[in-house]
C-alpha cells in the first residue's frame, strides 16, 4: 500500500518506523510541518514532506497521529483532494462515528489506538470501526497485526484503550524503573540492572502471551512456601501495589474522559 502518515510527533513516528521494518512492501510519506527533526527517516526509505497533502491522492491509506484540536484543519487540507480512501485515525478523544460524520461517506474511517511499542512490532493495537467499513478495516488489522497484536473492541471502549495499551507502556517502564533502581540499591549497576529488569517483565509478558492464563497461576510457579518471592509480594501489597496501579489507570480514563 501507499501510506500516508499525517504528524510526525513519536507516535506517528514510530508507526511509519514499525510499518517500514516489519510490514514490507509498502510506500510510506510522513509529513510535519517542522521536519528537520525527522529528516533522518528519508535514509530508512521513508518520505518525508512538510507539506500534508504531498502525493495525498496517490494514497492507499491514510493515518493521522494528530492532536484531536488540529482534525478540523488537516480535513479542510485533504478532504478536497481525496476520494474513496481508508482514513485510520489514532486521534484520542474523538469517535469513530464523529469522524466519519466529518469525513462523509465516501472514504472509510477506522478508529486505531496503538503504543509507541509498534516502532519495535510491539504494538497492542486496539481497533474499531462502522460495520460498513469492515473490508476496509480488516486491512488496517492485517497491517497491523504485523506491527505486535491487534484486538477489534467496541467503539465505547476506545478511551479505556488508549489508557491500557498506550498510557499502559509507561506504566509498565514506570515498573521497570523501580525494578532497575532496586537493582542498584541490592548491587547492581545501573546497565545491568537495567538488563535484568527489562528482560525479565519481557520474559514474563511473553509467558502471559503464550499461555493465556491468569497470570496468577504463574505466579504460583515463581512461589514457593516461606520462599522469598511470596514475602515480595506480600510487601508490595501492603504497600498499595496492585491498588495504586488499578487507581492510576482509572484515574487517566477520567481524565479523558472529563
């Protein structure tokens, strides 16, 4: 397909990056207006352009990394030189049936929500869209189920997404922080620390992956009676571990929300 990437922030980025990397065959244009940042793209063989509607008519596929306040603006810009394309918008905020109202009838709209993850083909990508588009739709989820894992969820859901899989990845640094600077503090420097953590939340969410049971029950495989990683958890449970992320993450959708 010819891809046509409208904002080049990190996530808009890392997507053009991902697509370019694990999904092959494809053409990719980027565009921002301050590209000097991103120019080191056009080695990877990915276009970049300052200008929003460069080539737009060629495009197979259409995705928006932008923030919800410039949607209005970029539309006036394409929609008049356009017809008849996939339009996927990972703009938080606005829904599927709000944009396809904007964008009329005659292109598809398809709601994505992915996690800077998909630079790596990482990504858990959360999609939705108007039964009318599913065609359409299915080749956005095949694009990027290349990219990590796509789960297809009701619209209503979409902000809960955007807190999970994509608010979610700084969470899960966030634990890896803490894990790399407990590291330190019982004697390891800082790389290998580092090392160790990241390698081993990797380790346990490819387990939770492959086997797709509550994680709970690998818990149970990790402890052991008087051990010293049940003693762990209790800690951490004391301290508010499990409440504090569950408080956290319900506290991002309010404020999406609000």
């Amino acid at each position: 397909m010819n891809i046509h990437i409208i904002g080049g922030g990190n996530l808009g980025v890392a997507i053009a990056i991902g697509i370019n990397n694990y999904s092959k065959n494809h053409s990719i244009t980027i565009t921002r207006r301050n590209i000097d940042s991103i120019l080191y793209l056009e080695k990877e063989g990915i276009s970049v352009k300052a200008n929003n509607t460069h080539h737009i008519e060629q495009a197979d596929l259409i995705i928006l990394t932008i923030k919800p306040y410039q949607v209005d603006a970029v539309f006036e810009e394409i929609l008049p030189l356009i017809s008849n394309k996939i339009i996927a918008s990972a703009v938080s905020g606005l829904s599927i049936e709000s944009l396809q109202e904007k964008v009329g009838t005659s292109h598809s709209m398809v709601h994505i929500m992915p996690n800077i993850a998909v630079r790596f083909g990482e990504s858990a990508t959360c999609v939705s869209y108007l039964e009318k588009n599913k065609t359409d739709a299915q080749k956005v989820i095949d694009l990027f189920n290349d990219l990590g894992t796509v789960a297809v969820i009701d619209e209503k859901l979409m902000d809960a997404a955007t807190v999970l899989g994509a608010c979610g990845t700084a969470y899960a640094l966030r634990y890896i922080r803490a894990s790399m600077q407990a590291g330190i503090e019982i004697g390891f420097d800082a790389q290998t620390a580092l090392a160790i953590a990241s390698q081993t939340a990797k380790g346990a969410a490819t387990m939770a992956l492959v086997e797709k049971i509550h994680p709970e029950q690998l818990i149970d495989r990790v402890t052991t009676p008087q051990g010293c990683t049940i003693v762990g958890l209790n800690e951490m449970e004391h301290q508010g571990f499990s409440s504090s992320l569950i408080k956290g993450i319900k506290t991002s959708l309010q404020k999406i929300k609000s």
